[in-house]
C-alpha cells in the first residue's frame, strides 16, 4: 500500500510539473495559402537554327546566342524534345567546355488540351488554361513556369514527362498522369 501510494504521488508531482507555467507556443500568422517567392534562375527562349546533336543554341528572349553541351555523357533530363523555333525553358550545371543542360522543358510541347480521368484543361500560350469542367471546385485557371517546374494556379510541380501524348507531373501528393487530346 505503501508503494502504491508513493507512486500516486509521484504522478501527481510530474503531472504538475507538466502543467506549470508555460509560454505559449507563437502563432503561425501568415497567410498559409501564400506561396513563398523562389527566385526563377532558369534560362528562357527559343531553340535556334545551330542546334546540333552536341550542342544546344538556345536565342534568348533578349536575342542573345547562348550554346550549351548536350552530350551523351551528361544526365540531361530533355522533356518534350528539342525542335528549332520551339520556346524552351532550361537550367544549367557547369560543363567541361560550355554549361551543360541539366533540364529542359519544350514549352511549345506543353501548349494544348490534356485529359485524365477526373480533368480536361487546356494549356494556352498566354498562360492561361482552359477548363473543361466548370463545375470544379478549383478549377485551373493559370500556368508559369519557374526553375524548369510548371505551377498551375498555385500548386508546384515537377514534369517527369513530357512527350508527344503523354505528361507526367509530380508534387508532394503524387503523380499525375495526362494524355493529349487531339
């Protein structure tokens, strides 16, 4: 009985202790549906007329001649191909004689209508998109693009593929997978 009534109490004296004068953990107060600024690093333009099957020559929206390695060596991640004239969008890692491309994304590929089994949409050049189920509770409405990753409205994701009927993206709730619409 002894012990028992020792224990009691020494519950009782780490229950009070847990529940002694404690600050208030701080309050998140910023708006949660913000999405934090990521500055965009990547390289924008159009594939030029001396891409070869080494090298890239990417015209940058300024009209400046950029020439990148695309060797056989390098893990290039290259979604949607590589066409003269096409818009494309590109990060870098350094090379051995020029920058390598480390990812690229054909943005003239990404235009158009895209289906799944639960939404149709279509990716314009203005960036916007085109719903085709209005009775969405959040249907897309915007696209951009930042360090090679496609935001639509407000969610960020990863293109895993790009190719002439099929896109794959990535976020932190999954894969998605979308077939072109002719």
């Amino acid at each position: 009985m002894k012990h028992l009534s020792l224990t009691i109490a020494a519950i009782a004296l780490i229950l009070a202790a847990c529940t002694g004068n404690k600050t208030a953990a701080p309050v998140d107060t910023t708006d949660s549906t913000e999405t934090p600024t990521v500055k965009d690093t990547a390289l924008y333009g159009t594939v030029g007329e001396g891409t070869t099957m080494s090298t890239l020559e990417l015209i940058t929206e300024e009209g400046k001649a950029l020439t990148f390695e695309l060797n056989q060596d390098s893990l290039a991640d290259i979604q949607g191909g590589i066409f003269a004239g096409d818009r494309i969008t590109l990060i870098t890692e350094k090379g051995t004689e020029a920058p390598a491309v480390k990812k690229l994304i054909n943005l003239s590929s990404l235009l158009g209508k895209w289906t799944s089994l639960d939404r149709n949409f279509t990716i314009k050049d203005d960036g916007t998109i085109e719903s085709a189920q209005l009775s969405e509770s959040n249907p897309l409405t915007h696209w951009t693009m930042c360090n090679t990753n496609i935001i639509l409205n407000a969610d960020t994701f990863s293109i895993l593929l790009l190719g002439p009927d099929s896109l794959e993206l990535e976020t932190t709730n999954g894969i998605f997978l979308y077939k072109r619409q002719k």
